[in-house]
C-alpha cells in the first residue's frame, strides 16, 4: 500500500513501521495528492487544518484569550497553523506595535500563528496603515472586526496590496446600514422584538470591493460569508476572471435564524441568517464558489456572553469543534466527500494564502490524527480556550482529534 496515509501504522504516539519524517520534514512516500485519505486502525492521518480566521486577543485582551490558550486550543482541534485577526491593542498597524505581538507568538505559540496587518492606522478607516513595512511579516492586510468604509481609502489599499503582492482580507460591512442591529433582520427578529442587521450591510459593500477590484486588479478576499447575495456576487466575480476567494464558517452552514435562543452563545458577526441563505452557503460550498471554512474563533469572558442576544459581544469560539461539526454534518450526512473537506480546511487555504506545513515530500510536518468512529459531545467547558461560547454545546459529533503534530513535534495529544 503506497501513500502516507496508508504506509504508516499509528500507535501509541509513533509510527510503528517505520519513519514518518525525519527533522521535522517529511520523507515517507506522498505519490498519492497530499489530501487522499486511507483508513488505518479506525484513524487517519489529515494535514494539520489552516484557519485563516481566529481572534487570539493578545496583545489587549488577555482576559478573553491569550495566545497560549488560543493556540493550545488550536491544537486540540487539529489546526497546526492559524492566522490571526488585528483587531488587538495595540493593532499591528506598524512594525513597533507588530512586533509586541510576535514577541508574544514566539514565546507562547502551541501551533504555528501567521498574523494579520492592518489595512488602515488603529483600524479608524481613516490613513493606511505603514503597509510597506508590515509585508514581510503578515499573512495579508484586513481591518476585520470593521468594514473599510470610504471608497478611496480601500481603492488605495488595494493598490498598494497588489504592489506588495498581497491580499486583501475584507470585512464587508456598511456601517450605515446596521441600525443598531443584534440578529439577523429575519422572522426570529421580528417575533421577538429584536433589532435586525440586513444582508444588505454585507452584500452592498461586497458589491463596493468587487467594482474596486476590478479597478486596480487586487487579491481579494471576503471573510466570513453569510448571505445568498454574497455568494452571487462572489461567483459571479470568479466566472470574471478576478483575483478573488471567500470562506465561510461552520455556524452559518448548520445554524439558521429560526434556530436562535435569547443566549449569548447565538449571537456573532455576521449573523446567522435564513435557511436560503444557509442552502446557498452549502451550494457554494459544493460548487467551488467558497474556496475554505474558517471558524471565526472570537472568544469572549462568561460575562460579556452572558447578556442574551440583545446585550451580549458578539463572536463565539470555534477551534476546539470545528472539524468534529463539520464531518458530522456534511461528510457523514453525504453532503460532500471528506477529500472536500480536507480540500477546505487544509489544502485551498495554505494554496491561497501561502501557509506552511503539508503533507508532500519535503514539506514540514504539521498532521493531525483523527478518530473518526468517535462519537462524543461537544462540552464547552472542557475548551482549553477560556472563550466558552459555542452554539453547538451538547451536539453530538463524530471525529476526535486524537494527536497534532507540528514540524513533527507533538503539541496536543488526547490522553
């Protein structure tokens, strides 16, 4: 039996048979594409997950996360390298506050963290940031938490990315269009009294950023997609020939507004939306429209989440479950194969973004083994993030990551 996969018996924390890697880097036969999958002993070894999306908090708000507990989190759940949000303070919007963060990474990091540069100085929307300097050491430039609200800041932005050979990572939101919103402007709003945020305030200034891109032939990327109109747009923009990709995260393609409890655990940005939106989401997904899943990991204290959906911050965590709720719902309900999965949380975001570790020849190993016969419930209280928020608490999942692997050292193993 040929592949790495297949041509390595785990066990008890080894490989029995012989070398997996040697120096951290992989030698073992990869004649198979690196995300083709074979059973042995009830596990499979997966490439360690990308996620392109997660909020670590520090520097500024340790008491929600640290990097040590974000990325130790990371690790139980099979993600060997994250890259991480800007909205921090300071924000790493040049290289003297950018540097505070690293510091922290290089110290405390379980898995490996890429992280983000500002598009604009202190996230305010209203100079860039000291772009120039930041590149060589961020994944790509976003103001996530914020969308980029005037036309010729992001114009610029753009244009300096794309001389940089950067992407762009939005966060698509119109400001004038929140209302003060706390849930999805649907059915659920409006039995209970809420106040609704529209899909407009996403898909109006996704249709903003794609009319920019066409202008100065940027790399684009849209976070966290919610809306069916988002998903139009965006495969519309594709079947142009523009540079541009999207994720979506694991809430938005199993959650619909219906779905929601006055708990703060219900309650992130974007907002959960309709079924429509949700079966758009899944058909993207299956047609190539959303190229990755990202969690939007956002932690937050017991405290802020314990307002309900009216008063509680918004954001939920995400890592520790992501990939269990994921094979669950769509793999083993036969929405799509587990090479697609894999496809969406390792392969297409490490080729889009440029993220190490792999699982080729030569390449340094990040893997994860998963149990996926495993049933069990997922326990918040049992995160080793201290954000315990997650609307998928008490489901029950199969595929327990059992042991990750970065650079060939064991950083999570489930004893």
């Amino acid at each position: 039996m040929t592949g790495i996969y297949g041509a390595k018996k785990y066990c008890a924390g080894h490989f029995s048979d012989g070398p997996l890697f040697i120096d951290g880097k992989l030698v073992a036969d990869t004649s198979r594409d690196c995300h083709a999958i074979e059973k042995f002993d009830g596990c499979y070894i997966l490439p360690g997950f990308a996620d392109v999306h997660v909020h670590l908090r520090e520097p500024g708000f340790s008491y929600k996360e640290t990097i040590r507990t974000g990325t130790l989190a990371a690790a139980r759940g099979g993600y060997t390298v994250v890259c991480t949000m800007p909205n921090l303070s300071p924000a790493p919007d040049c290289i003297e506050n950018l540097s505070v963060q690293l510091q922290i990474i290089e110290n405390d990091a379980a898995v490996r963290v890429m992280p983000y540069g500002t598009i604009s100085r202190g996230e305010k929307g209203r100079e860039l940031s000291d772009m120039d300097a930041l590149a060589p050491l961020t994944v790509a430039f976003s103001d996530d938490g914020k969308g980029v609200q005037g036309d010729e800041l992001m114009h610029r932005a753009m244009l300096k990315s794309k001389s940089l050979g950067k992407i762009i990572a939005a966060h698509c939101e119109d400001e004038a269009l929140l209302h003060g919103g706390c849930i999805h402007d649907g059915h659920f709003a409006e039995q209970h009294s809420l106040p609704g945020i529209c899909s407009e305030s996403e898909w109006h200034q996704l249709e903003r950023d794609l009319r920019l891109v066409r202008e100065t032939g940027c790399s684009y990327h849209m976070c966290h997609v919610s809306t069916k109109e988002s998903v139009e747009l965006i495969r519309r923009a594709k079947t142009e020939g523009l540079d541009v990709s999207c994720e979506t995260a694991p809430h938005y393609l199993f959650l619909n507004d219906m779905m929601l409890k006055d708990e703060g655990r219900f309650k992130m940005n974007p907002p959960v939306r309709s079924e429509a939106d949700r079966l758009a989401l899944l058909e993207g997904i299956k047609d190539g429209t959303i190229d990755m899943i990202a969690t939007d990991h956002a932690p937050h204290s017991t405290e802020e989440k314990s307002l309900g959906l009216r008063g509680s911050l918004m954001g939920v965590s995400g890592l520790e479950a992501a990939f269990p709720v994921l094979y669950t719902g769509l793999v083993r309900t036969g929405e799509i194969s587990l090479e697609k999965l894999i496809e969406l949380m390792c392969i297409n975001p490490r080729r889009r973004f440029g993220l190490p570790g792999g699982l080729d020849i030569g390449d340094e190993a990040d893997f994860c083994v998963v149990d996926l016969n495993k049933k069990f419930e997922v326990d918040s209280q049992s995160f080793l993030s201290m954000g315990k928020a997650t609307p998928f608490d008490g489901m029950e999942v199969y595929g327990r990551v059992i042991y990750t692997a970065v650079k060939g050292e064991v950083v999570w193993q489930d004893r």
